[in-house]
C-alpha cells in the first residue's frame, strides 16, 4: 500500500472514531426539538413517512413472527424489521407536532421501548418475549394512531 492511501485510512478512521464520540455523547444530551440544523428530518408528509419508514417492515415482521422460526435466518429477519420499527420511533420522536407534542413523544418512546425489548428477545431466541413485546409496540402504535390519525391504520399482529 502507498504511503497517500494509508494516509487516507487513517483520516477516515479518526474521523468515524471522532463523529461516533460526538453523536454517542451527545444523542442523550440535546432534546430532540432543539437539533443542530443538520439533524432535521427530511421534508415530507406523515403519510409519506409512515408509509416508507414501517409499511414494508411492519408486514415483513407481521408474518415472520407469527409462529416461531424454525431457523437462524428467521431470527435474523425478525430481529432486522424489529430493529428498524424501534429506531424509527426515534425519528418520529425528531418530527414536530402541531397540538400535543408531549404525548407524541410519550408514544414514540413507548414503542421504541418495546421494539427494543422485543429485538432483544429476539436476539436471546426467547419467542414468547419477543411476540409479547412486539404485540405491546403494536398497542403504542395504534394508541398513537387513535390520538393523531383519528384512529386510522390500526395494526393487527
């Protein structure tokens, strides 16, 4: 290897080391309405969001979990779509509501508690725990819903 593609490797690296120590330490530091502008969401309607953020995920998962995977690439779908619906209800927590604010943010952290109850039991193996779970994220979502969609879009597990 030359000595500029190297040179090149190491700036990447303490770059990524850098930006990991700076969202690390500041993910739990700055409330979620107050972000640097780079952090914003993208600019697009809820539907749209929605839609492309959990339809697909939620569908996946809504099959994959309804009976226990007989191998680990059905582990590894559940615990994928599982992951993706609990880290999107941190970025809906980014999205700004025009009436009742703290209850949006109370739904999203609860589902992306229970998302990230149900992962992890998924990772564990433990099917029980992970259905459980992902049936109360459902429970939060649909509450969300009734309170913000005029009870539009109920999920079913």
């Amino acid at each position: 290897m030359n000595f500029s593609y190297r040179l090149g490797v190491l700036f990447v690296l303490i770059g990524s080391v850098g930006l990991g120590a700076y969202f690390q330490s500041t993910a739990n530091a700055i409330p979620a309405h107050s972000l640097p502008p780079e952090l914003v969401p993208v600019d697009t309607n809820m539907h749209d969001f929605m839609e492309g953020m959990f339809q697909s995920p939620y569908r996946r998962l809504k099959e994959a979990i309804a009976s226990e995977p007989k191998d680990n690439n059905g582990w590894k779908a559940i615990r994928s779509d599982l992951l993706i619906l609990a880290e999107g209800s941190n970025l809906l927590i980014l999205r700004k509501q025009e009436k009742d604010q703290a209850k949006w943010d109370e739904y999203g952290v609860a589902s992306k508690q229970a998302g990230e109850i149900a992962f992890k039991a998924a990772k564990q193996k433990n099917f029980s725990e992970s259905r459980k779970a992902y049936e109360s994220m459902l429970i939060h979502c649909n509450d969300c819903h009734k309170a913000f969609a005029n009870g539009k879009h109920q999920l079913a597990p």
